[in-house]
C-alpha cells in the first residue's frame, strides 16, 4: 500500500512538472508583431512571460521540496520494513515474529505458611514475569497463609476462593471433605485461569512443591509438543519412581511418554479443561483423572529425573507414600536447554515403535537372577509379569511404586514401567502382544 501511494506521488509530480516545462518553451518560442506597437505589445508579453515562468519555476522548486519529503519518508518506510523472505520470491511479506507464549504458574494454596518456599523459588527461578505470570489461588481462609502471600505485593495475583462452606456428602464420606474442598477448588481456580483470565494453557503445582531450575524452560519447550500432537493431554514434571538410585543421573534431559496422569505440578491447555470441567468431579479429582473415560487413550509426558520435590508430609493424604517414596524424590539440579533440543522423538507413532523396539529386545531375567547378580552386561533387562499380583510382588521386591489406577501402573506406558536399579536399566514388562489395561487391576 505504502509503495503504490509514493510511486503515485513520484509519477503524479514528474508529469506536473513536465507539463509545466513544455509550457514554459511554448512561451519562450512564441514571436510577437513588430513596430512601436508590436514592441511595446512585446515588451508586455515578454513581461507576462517572465512572470508566467517565475510562477513555473516557484511551482517547481515546491515540488522539488516535497518530492525530496517524499523520498525520505519511503526510505525511512523500506529501512524500518523487515526484509523479504527471498524464497517466495520477492512476494508476500513474512509474518511479523511471533511474541512468547504466556504460561501461568496456578500455586494451589490452603493453609500452609511454607507456600514461601514454593513462591520464592517459583519468582527466583522463572525468566520472565511477563511471560509467566504467577496465580496463587487460595482455599480456606487461612489468615496467616494469605497474609504471607499478600506479602509478596505485585509479583503475585493472590485469588481467593470464595465458598469456604462445607460440600454436602454422604455420611459415609464426611472423613473424605478435605478430597471434595480441594476437588471444588480446582475447578473454581482452573475457571479463573482460562475463562477469567483468558489464558490458554496453565502449569498447576500445589503449595508444597520446589521446583528445579530449568522448571520453566521444561514446560516451554513442552508447551508446542502439548499443541501439536492431540495423543498427548498433559506435560508432567513428575517422575512417581524418581527417587535417588531409581532414575539415570547420566539422562537428566530424558523424556518419556506415560499413560499414568503424574499430577505433582502439570501443564494443561484450556481445549482439555473446556473438556473436562463440565464432567469434573465432585472429589479425588486425580483418580478420576486416570479413569479410562478422562484419558481416552492419551498419554502425558514425564521426564526421567524429577523437576517437582514435594515436602508437604502433612495434608488431606496424611502423608500416604511420603515417607516411603515422595521424600526420596531426586530434584534436577542441571539446567537442560530443552528448548534447544529436538524432542520430535516423543511423537507416538516412532516413540511407540522406538520404545517396544528396546523393551523386547531387552534380555529376559527373573527377579532371582537380578538378587543372586547373574546379570551380565550393561543391560537393559527385562522382568516380565502376567497378572496383578505377578506385577505387585516384583515391583514390591524391586522398591518400585506397586499400586495400579484403573489397571495402569504409575510411570506406565503400554503396560511396561521403566526404571534405573543399582546402575542397570530394567524394564517391568507385560508378555509382548500387549494390548490394553485391565481396569480390574486396582
């Protein structure tokens, strides 16, 4: 647009003042009668003239200025313009480069004055406050709590969840109000986020959670894998056996594709919550979550070593598996530049192949062979089981998490549990021809 209107501009002016010449030339080429009164008529036109070219040359001369003008502010145009892509041949302009996702950090609080240590690290660590804004949504009216996130002024938006009433239940399920409260809070926090907020995707920790230093550069570099591949509903930075002597300290950079949804600070897109909230349930909102019917076959992403650590003991789980496994949790301390990396890899057609691929060829061992130190090599190896108790009984022995929700093993992906012990690769492992989980196992 800006180049036709100077072009038309640089055209316009060029033929005035051609026009302009031409008729200067006429006037000074015409020949007056002679005589007294032909030199007299011609000392007057010869006047008339002069004063028809000064007006000319006074039009010119403007003209002149304002072609300069022109010039200089279509070269201000081109120098300020971004250069073409030389591709397309001189065609269309580029688009404009696009500006970084927005990714919230949700800090789902209640009554804990240690939500400090989660925020201090949170605002510590993260690399942009415009970029990552932190939300810290607060259940049950704890004074002291909200007092220590008040404190933090400006560098946090402090939500409070309004209804602190008592959700209606079963008599039966009184002792479970704390799972219904916090189910509730969820849904009211997740509604601020994208409908109030108008975000498209939010990573959730709780109040108990320290994050690892490349936290924030995990999840952007997850965020596009998230958008771009719909068999992947959520991004974890949890490794439910991600405790020291469980995970390779050689791998800190490894992801995994899971079919157990890992919780423990999580990214989700508001296409997933605009799905889910009309259904969302009334408690245990993350058993629900690994229920058959929410995953719908899809599967989240999980490193190999932890970004999360939870030191919350204390809590509506009264502190179930802490002390046998989430203290011993293995935190990142090496920053991975995931952003730079190509994780093409996670795409399920090639993870799946690629995966199965290294499971099977894996050499079969029993669990006596691992205990008595038959192993030879590097492996990895493989420990297979048939049932669920054969699956409890080695991941018991082995000191892996040995539950199951709706037939999925914690860290599953296709019915295998993958892990590191006393420096070996090994591979919990249903007979090959594995098709699908039996939510019987539970």
């Amino acid at each position: 647009m800006l180049r036709k209107r100077g072009s038309f501009i640089l055209c316009g002016a060029f033929l005035f003042i051609t026009w302009n010449a031409v008729l200067v030339l006429l006037l000074w080429g015409k020949s007056p009668p002679e005589g007294r009164e032909g030199v007299a008529e011609r000392g007057g036109a010869e006047r008339q003239a002069d004063d028809v070219v000064a007006d000319v040359l006074r039009m010119a001369d403007t003209f002149e200025a304002e072609l300069e003008r022109q010039k200089e502010i279509l070269l201000q145009i081109k120098n300020r313009r971004p250069a073409r892509n030389r591709s397309d041949g001189g065609g269309a302009e580029p688009p404009a480069t696009p500006r970084p996702p927005v990714i919230p950090i949700l800090v789902i609080a209640c009554n804990r004055v240690t939500v400090r240590r989660c925020l201090d690290k949170l605002l510590k660590l993260r690399p942009s406050a415009e970029r990552h804004p932190v939300i810290v949504s607060q259940d049950c009216g704890h004074a002291e709590t909200a007092e220590v996130i008040r404190s933090y002024g400006g560098a946090v938006m402090h939500l409070q969840q309004p209804d602190l009433s008592d959700v209606p239940v079963a008599q039966q399920h009184r002792k479970f109000q704390g799972y219904y409260k916090i189910s509730r809070h969820y849904r009211w926090a997740l509604n601020q986020v994208f409908r109030t907020l108008g975000h498209s995707a939010v990573v959730i920790v709780e109040d108990d959670l320290e994050v690892a230093p490349d936290f924030f550069e995990y999840f952007r570099a997850l965020l596009p894998v998230l958008e771009s591949d719909r068999s992947l509903w959520c991004a974890s930075a949890w490794n439910d056996n991600g405790r020291e002597g469980y995970v390779d300290p050689g791998q800190p950079g490894l992801l995994y594709r899971t079919d157990f949804f890992p919780g423990l600070g999580w990214m989700l897109l508001r296409d997933l919550w605009e799905e889910l909230e009309p259904k969302w349930p009334a408690s245990f909102w993350d058993d629900w979550m690994r229920q058959p019917e929410q995953r719908r076959g899809r599967a989240c992403v999980r490193p190999e070593i932890s970004r999360t650590l939870t030191f919350g003991r204390q809590g509506v789980s009264l502190g179930q598996f802490y002390d046998k496994y989430l203290r011993h949790t293995k935190l990142n301390r090496e920053f991975v530049p995931f952003t730079t990396l190509d994780l093409s890899y996670l795409q399920e057609d090639s993870y799946r192949r690629s995966f199965q691929n290294r499971v099977y060829a894996a050499a079969a061992v029993t669990y006596e062979d691992l205990a008595q130190g038959r192993l030879q090599g590097p492996g990895p190896f493989r420990l297979q089981y048939s049932s669920k108790d054969a699956f409890k009984t080695l991941a018991k022995y082995l000191g892996v998490m040995d539950d199951l929700k709706s037939g999925v093993p914690r860290t599953g992906y296709r019915g295998v549990v993958s892990f590191f012990h006393k420096g070996r690769r090994l591979f919990l492992a249903p007979p090959p021809g594995w098709s699908q989980y039996d939510s019987s196992w539970s």
